[in-house]
C-alpha cells in the first residue's frame, strides 16, 4: 500500500513537471544578417598587414562574412594601429564596422572612438581608417580632447597617432596650442 502511495505520488509529480512550460527562447522576426552571410566567425582576430609589416589588429565580437570573403561586417569592433617599426600607438573602437579586405579599408560607425597612447581622443558616430594610406578620416562630427585643448569639428583627415590632423570645418575650440615655426 505505502509503495502504491509513493508511485501515485511521483506520478503525480512527473505530470505537473511536464505540464509546466519554462521560458520561450527569444526568435527574432525578419532578416537578419546571419541569413544571407557566406560565414559567421565568433571571436574574430585579423592582422593588418602592409607589405609584410603589421600596421594593427582588428578584433571583434562577431563577424559576418559577404563578397567572396573579402568584406566582414563586424559588431563589438577593436583595432590597434601600429606604426611603420611595428610599435602599438593607438586603438580604434566602435559598436559596429566594415572591413574591406580588397581596399584595405575599416570603417566604424556608432561611438567611434580612437585614443592614442599620448592620451589623444578623438570621437565621432563614424570614422574610416585607410590602410594603404595610413589614415584615418570622417565627414561626421567630431570631437577631439589632448592635454590642454578640445577641438570640435565636422570632418578631418589625419594619422592614426592624431600627430598631423587637418580638420575640414572647425566648430570649435578651447585651450592652447604652438603653431608651426613659432
């Protein structure tokens, strides 16, 4: 009779457990990039290379591969820039970008920042950063922060060490600075 009881019992419970439903896992509706993607890499790393020297690194979360593989969309972007002896002198980060293996080009959009390792900041919703050139330029808006001076613009060209920078509309300024030959 007491096993009887304990089998009714556990049977009991196996019914109410499996009646239960648990969390629905979230689907998303529409088209995503993953569906139309010739790859999808987890944990990406690539080197930059120009004629065997390695001018950075790129990072990101996810990547999303298109055009043969020569074109990733990335999330979650982070680039290191690398001077022409192979030195680390700056880092580019941004929620999302596009590398472009067959011009050699990076593109980051949405809080796009570069620091530099002299404490340079640069800002902007996007930024482009050509390898061949050994540039980095945007036609958005822009902020820059150094030691004594903020500058704000829209648009600029200059080197990923923000030593040479040439800013195409001038917004605004603050602080100090030498000017060259002075």
């Amino acid at each position: 009779m007491r096993r009887r009881v304990w089998l009714t019992a556990a049977a009991l419970f196996v019914a109410v457990a499996c009646r239960k439903q648990g969390a629905k896992p979230p689907v998303k509706h529409g088209f995503t990039m993953a569906d139309s993607a010739e790859q999808v890499m987890l944990g990406v790393r690539m080197l930059l290379t120009d004629r065997g020297v390695q001018r950075g690194e790129l990072f990101a979360d996810t990547g999303y591969v298109f055009d043969d593989q020569t074109r990733f969309e990335l999330r979650k972007v982070r680039a290191t820039f690398n001077t022409s002896t192979g030195t680390k002198d700056g880092v580019l980060s941004a929620d999302r970008g596009t590398y472009n293996q067959r011009e050699s080009k990076l593109e980051g959009f949405g809080n796009v920042v570069i620091v530099t390792t002299e404490g340079k900041r640069l800002t902007s919703p996007h930024m482009r950063y050509m390898q061949v050139l050994n540039e980095v330029s945007s036609d958005s808006a822009f902020t820059l922060v150094e030691p004594g001076r903020n500058v704000s613009g829209i648009g600029f060209r200059a080197d990923p060490q923000l030593t040479r920078i040439q800013i195409l509309r001038n917004v605004g300024a603050q602080g100090s600075f030498t000017l060259p030959g002075k």
